[in-house]
C-alpha cells in the first residue's frame, strides 16, 4: 500500500493523490490547475485505464475538473462522491467542457491563419457526460465497502455544498491503516453550510493548508460591511462589480444581501437590483435550493421553517443568454452585478471589469481567493492598468476585499483541526498551500504538535504499511500559465495514445478469459493493426 503525491504540492490548486492498496488503483480527486505553475507536476503513475476508482472530495474544478480528461483517456472506473457534490458536477463539468471547446475553436480559428496544427479540446462535453455516468453517491456518516480489504467514509468538511473529509481504511497482508483526505477544510461561521467536522483518529493524514501562514483575523461583520460599501458605491452612482465563485460563494453573497435588504441596511437604494450573471451561477444556485432541506445549517433551516428562502429576494435577477448579459451594463441604475470566474480569468466577468474598472464611481469587490497569476491577484494587488480583450483599461474604480470572507479554514482553524486527532497519526502530510504557506504550516505542527509532518513535492512516493518514504523528490520549477479554464490544449496523437493505453488495459482486464474470445479479441487486434501498419 503506498501513496504517491500528484498535484497541489506546494501549490493550490489542481488537487491529485494517488493511492495503491489491494490491488486497486485509486485517485483522491483530479483537479485542474489555475493561475501561474511554479513547480512541476508528475503524470498519474498508470494509464487512466488501469484507474479502479477516484474519491471526490467536492466539487471545485480544481479537485474535479480533470474527470473528464481522465475518462477521455481510458478511464471506466467508479467515482465516489456525496450527493450534492454528483449534482454540483452535473453543472460544473459540463461547464468547464463548453469552455475547453470553445477556447480550442478560437485557438484552431486564430492557428490556421498562422498555419499551425489543429488542437484538440482539452475534452469534450461527451468526456463530460461520460464522468458523470461513473458517479456513486454516498450519504455522509455512513461506512461504505468499496473493494475487499478498503472501506471509506465521508464526513462534512464545511467548505461548499456536498464537500468532504474522506476515511479510508485499508486492512492487507494482515497490516490495518487508516488515511484521512481532508481536501478543503472549511472554515467556521459560513452561512448556508455546516461547520467543517473533526476526525478523531487516523495512522495517516493528507492535509490542506491553503492559509497555513495566515490568520482571517477577527470575524467581520460582514452583513455590515457589505451594506457600507454598496451603500458607499451607489451613492456614487456606480456598480458594485462582485467576482464570484459560480458555486459557493454567489449563493453566501446572495444570502448576505437578502438580509441586507430585509432590514433595509441601504438607504436611499431600497429597490436596487441585483444580477447574478452566469448560467453556471444560476444553475448552482438553483442545486442550493434542492439540497436546502438535507444540507444546510441550522440558521438557514429556521429561515426555511418560517417560509423564507435564505438566498432569494425581490429584486434578484438572472442572466443565462448573452443578451441577457450585454443588456446589464446598458442599464444606467446603480446596482449589484455578480459574476464568474472568481478570479476574472475567464467568463462574463471580463466584460462587467471592462464597462466598470475606469469608472470611480464603481467599486470591484473581491470575495474569495485570488490564485497568483490571475487577473483578480493583479488587481487586487493594486496595478494600475490591465489588459482585457486586448485593450488595456486604466484602474480607477475602487477596489475592496471583503475581508475575512473565505471558505477555507485560516491557520488557526486548520490548527484545531489537526490538533483534534486524539490519536496522534503517524505522519501528517501537507499539501494544496503556496510554497511558503505549506511549508510554514508543516513547521508548526511539528514545532507545536510534535507530529511527525511533512510537506511533499510531486512525485514523492511513501510506503503505508512500513511508514517510510520510498522516493523523496526535489522541486522542479516551472513559470507556465496553466489556467483552470485552459490547461494544456490535447493533440489528436494524445487520443490515439490514449486509446491505445485503454486497450492495453482492456487486454489485462480480460486474462483468464475463454481461449476462443480471447483468440477472437487478438484476430481483431491484429486486423486492425494490419490496416494501419506502416
């Protein structure tokens, strides 16, 4: 049994793990990267084929967004998730394909004028679908067997709808270990969800540390916050730009504003609207309404006994067709306009920055994360000028952050998670934090904890059962754009050789088979063989 560390070491995004144990091949998420690479990532060790199943911890592109990849390159195992992450997929996968044909269209549009060679999409929406169809659904709290010797469980994490810590036991040649995926840790006091839970006890533990250096500080009140600032802003005449997260925190944004208009917090505004422009955004929203009565916490359920939808109120509105999305900055009111992609590298959020970063009166209110590299990063880290489309935009609007506002635990709530194991695991592994954060982290749980911790790069293998590294690697680092919505652009050779690891794996799946189907699968190999033979 043994673990080797893929993706999201010493960076944040583009999550993988891969785990060995009887005779299975397993996969903790398959993630996306987003923003600027700085170190290399190893391959999955194996074709996607020889993949039996992947444990999902939620449903954010940089833990799921590879699923489709993985099927298109061979992949026909099981994927284990919560119900409400499955559902979330349905949208986000699928979403993230209309991108990558997209960008592969515009790039073979641009490519053949320059003569170059066609690219392939990074997948399809056919890829897509396919994923889906491998999705298990799995309640939280309840033990499932999914091969002889490995049994997992799902414990709300806190940090999205449907988002998990996984346990996973594993019991071969008569050795016991037990390894928890923490994947995102949430952090504590969001609205709609439930706090992150606690794990009692592990041998192993593959941890997060996305704010490992850095403190959310005092909880702001951000009800008070939020009104001050669009009051602020549509006193000035101006929008109130919000880039979002399609899936988490539009629906948080949405909730703070429905209470900020239920007690009229914005004077002078009382109508204002508000648009919520992304069909990703309008879709997530509406899997939020489904799953309110299983999945959210106890403040939003007493709003939903007394009637009230806790992320709905006049005044909403929605944009799904393009129309529907150049109509809003012809609008002259001043108003509220979210949008994707949180960190203004993709999506119809280009274009709100575009009609509202050099108007003053305007405000760009940052609410999550902003990966280096990404445009949210650079405007939020003060440039003066920016490049949308092609056309630099001078900076004049007023950029805020709402502070505090994360669905990550800081580093004091990640501390209280660790520091929850009454079982001291054997050794805890650090990941999916920058370079500085992870490795500040992993010195503080080893300083303060006396844990046995370290923080891998990519392709560090360990031994489960003997508890000792079997390939220790150095970083490798890299300065290329890889972003969430891109990635690198597939050639048609790529698929032939995936097709051909597929098959290759195929044949293994079929030894100790009948002699006359086998036979018959070699004459069929070999025909087709013959017709393409050079």
């Amino acid at each position: 049994m043994k673990l080797i560390f893929l993706g999201a070491t010493h960076e944040v995004t583009g999550s993988c793990t891969y785990l060995e144990a009887c005779g299975k091949k397993i996969l903790i998420d398959c993630g996306m990267e987003q923003g600027i690479d700085m170190f290399e990532n190893e391959p999955i060790p194996v074709s996607a084929a020889d993949i039996d199943m992947v444990l999902l911890t939620h449903a954010h592109i940089d833990h799921s967004g590879k699923l489709p990849l993985l099927f298109k390159n061979g992949f026909r195992g099981q994927i284990f998730s919560t119900c409400a992450t499955e559902r979330l997929c349905q949208i986000m996968l699928r979403d993230s394909a209309h991108i990558q044909m997209f960008e592969a269209e515009w790039r073979n549009r641009k490519g053949k004028r320059a003569g170059k060679a066609e690219v392939e999409p990074l997948y399809t929406i056919e890829d897509a679908e396919g994923a889906l169809r491998c999705f298990v659904d799995c309640d939280y709290e309840q033990e499932q067997i999914i091969a002889e010797g490995i049994k997992i469980r799902f414990v709300d994490a806190g940090h999205l709808l449907g988002s998990a810590f996984i346990e996973v036991w594993i019991t071969e040649d008569g050795i016991d270990k037990k390894i928890v995926f923490s994947g995102d840790i949430g952090n504590d006091n969001q609205p709609i969800i439930c706090n992150p839970g606690y794990i009692r006890d592990a041998d192993y533990v593959v941890m997060e540390s996305t704010y490992g250096n850095r403190s959310h500080g005092p909880k702001p009140d951000y009800i008070k916050d939020l009104a001050s600032i669009i009051q602020r802003t549509f006193d000035r005449g101006g929008n109130v730009v919000i880039p979002a997260f399609a899936v988490g925190r539009t629906q948080e944004i949405l909730y703070f504003i429905r209470q900020i208009k239920d007690e009229k917090l914005v004077h002078g505004h009382d109508n204002f609207e508000v648009y919520v422009d992304s069909p990703l955004a309008v879709e997530a929203t509406r899997i939020f309404m489904e799953r309110m009565h299983d999945d959210f916490d106890e403040e939003a359920a007493e709003l939903i006994s007394r009637g009230i939808n806790p992320i709905s109120f006049a005044g909403l509105k929605t944009s799904v067709t393009s129309d529907d999305s150049k109509a809003i900055n012809f609008n002259e009111s001043p108003k509220v306009i979210i949008s994707a992609s949180g960190m203004c590298d993709a999506g119809r959020i280009k274009h709100h920055l575009k009609h509202n970063l050099w108007r003053a009166e305007s405000t760009i209110l940052f609410v999550g994360y902003q990966s280096v590299g990404t445009p949210g990063r650079t405007i939020a880290d003060g440039a003066k000028k920016i490049k949308i489309f092609g056309e630099e935009i001078e900076i004049k609007a007023e950029i805020r952050t709402l502070a505090g506002i994360s669905g990550h635990a800081d580093r004091e709530g990640l501390f209280r998670w660790i520091s929850a194991f009454e079982k001291a695991p054997q050794k805890v592994f650090v990941i999916h934090g920058e370079d500085e954060s992870c490795t500040a982290f992993t010195e503080k749980i080893k300083n303060e904890l006396k844990l046995d911790a370290a923080a891998p790069y990519s392709g560090t293998e360990f031994d489960l059962a003997s508890g000792t590294f079997i390939k220790e690697t150095e970083p490798v680092r890299i300065q290329k754009k890889g972003t969430a919505v891109s990635g690198r652009q597939s050639t048609v050779f790529d698929r032939l050789l995936a097709a051909g690891q597929r098959l290759l794996a195929v044949i293994r799946h079929n030894e100790g088979g009948a002699n006359k189907d086998l036979a018959k699968f070699a004459d069929q190999i070999n025909a087709l063989c013959d017709k393409w033979e050079r």
